[in-house]
C-alpha cells in the first residue's frame, strides 16, 4: 500500500488502459457470396468443357464417318488396279513371249503391279487403323 501511497502523493502520473473488442460478422456474406460465385462459374466452366468435349468427339466421329466412306471406294478402287495390272502383266508376258513387246515393257508391266498391290495394301492398313480408331471412339473396344 505504500507504493500506492507514494505513487499518488509523487505526482507520478499512472495511466490505464483497457480494451474491448467485439467481433461482429457483419460483412461475412460477401466472402460467403464470394465462395457461392466461385463454385457456380466452377460448375459452369465444367459443364462447358464436357460439352465441347462432346461436341468434339461428335465432330471426330463425323470425320472418321466421312473417312471411312472414303477409304471404302479407295479399297474397291486399289482393288480394280490390281485386278487391271494382274491383266496387263498377263498381257506382257504374253507378247513378250511372241517377241511383240519389249523385256523393259514387261518389267515396267510388273513394276506396275507391285506398286498397286503396295498401294493396296497401305489402303488396308489405313482402313484397318481407321475403324480401330473409330471402335475406340465408339466406346466397342478399350
């Protein structure tokens, strides 16, 4: 008590200070308003993305179609020059054979043939890889 006594009676100067703080959640709807927006364009955006994902594969799906119908009259195409150049070749080989014709002939004759049947093939092969990938597109094969 003594130094209460002397603190009063020194002129010394006591302050005090006391503070209370209060926290009202006033503004907090915007934040909660905030967290709505974001998930709402977030679902937005999302359901956007799938639709032009959809709208793709509809578009892909369409050009395999197209390619496909395609590769097919390539096919039966490719199919007819080999059929021709097998003829031709047979052709060659017989008027070479009577001297009518030339062994560059009959070689440019064959040579003819295997570039077709080549062709062919690679018209296979591209129509194989194709409907491959449109099964795969289609969801038949994974």
């Amino acid at each position: 008590n003594a130094d209460w006594g002397q603190a009063f009676t020194n002129n010394a100067t006591l302050s005090y200070q006391f503070a209370l703080t209060l926290s009202l959640p006033i503004f907090s709807w915007g934040t909660t308003v905030s967290t709505f927006l974001q998930q709402h364009n977030a679902q937005q955006v999302a359901r956007l993305k799938r639709e032009r994902d959809v709208q793709q594969l509809k578009t892909d799906l369409e050009n395999d179609v197209l390619r496909v119908r395609a590769l097919r009259k390539t096919l039966e195409s490719s199919r007819l020059i080999v059929a021709q150049n097998q003829e031709i070749l047979r052709l060659s080989q017989t008027s070479y054979r009577l001297g009518k014709s030339t062994l560059v002939e009959l070689l440019q004759s064959d040579t003819d043939l295997t570039t077709s049947k080549l062709n062919f093939a690679q018209s296979v092969i591209d129509f194989s890889v194709l409907m491959r990938k449109l099964a795969w597109n289609l969801g038949v094969i994974q």
